[in-house]
C-alpha cells in the first residue's frame, strides 16, 4: 500500500473510513468498490493503486485497528509482567488488561466499538477465509503470547474447555460491543438509563472472568 506524498495519505484515509463504515453497515460481500470509492469521492483506480483488490482492502481496515492495539497489548503485558516479578498475570489482571487495551485503542482511533466488533463479527459469520488467515499471519504471535498467559492462569481446565470459554468471550464481547447502540437504546426505554461504553464493559469484565474461572466440567 502506497502511502507516498500527504494527498496519497488522505486519499487512503478516506477509503479506509469509507470501506469500514459500509462493511460494518451493509457487510463485506454486499459492498462494492464502486460504492466504496463513491462514498470516499475517489476513483476506482485510486483504490487499485493504494490497495490492490477488495479482499486487500478488508485486510487493511482490520491493519488500521489491529496494528496499533496489538502493539499496545503487548506493551502493556511486558509492562505488567516486569511488575510482577515472575508471578504468573491472573486471569482478572489479563482481562482488565485486554479491555482496557480495547477501549483505548477505539478512543485513540476515534472509532465507535460497534463498528469494529461488527466487523470482527461479520469475519465469522461470512465466507472471508482470507481475513483469517491474514489475521493469523500478521498477528498469531500476539494471540498465541496472550492466550498462553491466559492458559498459565488457569492450568486446571481442559484444552477443550479453554478453547471454548474463549470464544464464549469473544462471542459475548463482539455481541454485545457490536449490538452497544440497539441493547442501550432498549435499556433506556424500559428503565429510561443511560449507559456508556466504558459502563458497559466494566460490568462485561466480572461476567467474562467469572466464565473463565468458573469450576472444570
């Protein structure tokens, strides 16, 4: 990806903007790059010059967030690993980590966490086997160093067991971070509260460990 020059890089920020809000509004198979580049005031070559096709195009929304959060989860986990002086990081510490780390990288972003969890959710749900394979590539060592210490954390659970509390995690936070919107609009209508997101995930964190600690079947 080209980022030569301030009009290249303002041009590759608004297609960015524009490919993560209609993937995230309409979903990845049912947006063009005609409608991209529509929505961004570009051409379609401006889009084949900076990115090369569609599924490279994907593959560097999910960079633009995925760089910068990967890089300070991993600072962060160095940082708390010195503190500890060999302890093993407990499961509470690894998930306040984790959000924290989430949370932050949205704000610095400016990114709603709605459109990025809809993004990772709709990664699952619809055929983008590039998109898993890229992210295993470009960011396998920082999946595998934090769900290794998770696994330290909790030695007692079954493989099997672990893989699954995982996702049960990764499901409960893409649904509920994606859906933030619809699930607080509802809330305030039937018991007329507001919520924040930072709220929210604060009362996501207990229930998240909670699962992961939770007794071995």
């Amino acid at each position: 990806m080209s980022t030569v020059g301030g009009q290249d890089q303002d041009t590759i920020t608004r297609i960015l903007d524009a490919a993560a809000a209609l993937f995230a509004e309409r979903g990845y198979a049912e947006t063009s790059l005609r409608t991209i580049t529509s929505t961004a005031n570009v051409n379609l070559a401006a889009v084949n010059y900076h990115f090369g096709s569609k599924k490279a195009l994907i593959q560097a929304v999910f960079a633009q967030f995925l760089d910068p959060f990967c890089e300070t989860l991993d600072a962060e986990l160095d940082r708390r690993q010195a503190k500890t002086e060999g302890r093993t990081l407990t499961v509470d510490e690894l998930i306040d980590l984790l959000y924290s780390t989430l949370l932050k990288s949205m704000e610095e972003l400016g990114d709603s966490p709605n459109q990025f969890m809809r993004l990772l959710g709709l990664a699952y749900t619809q055929s983008q086997e590039h998109l898993r394979h890229f992210i295993i590539a470009k960011y396998g060592t920082y999946y595998s160093r934090f769900t290794g210490l998770l696994r330290e954390a909790m030695p007692e659970v079954k493989p099997e067991v672990f893989y699954w509390r995982l996702y049960f995690m990764l499901g409960a936070s893409v649904f509920t971070l994606s859906s933030f919107e619809s699930i607080s609009n509802i809330l305030k209508a039937d018991f007329d509260k507001d919520s924040t997101v930072n709220e929210v995930v604060g009362l996501l964190i207990p229930a998240v460990t909670g699962m992961l600690n939770s007794e071995d079947i």
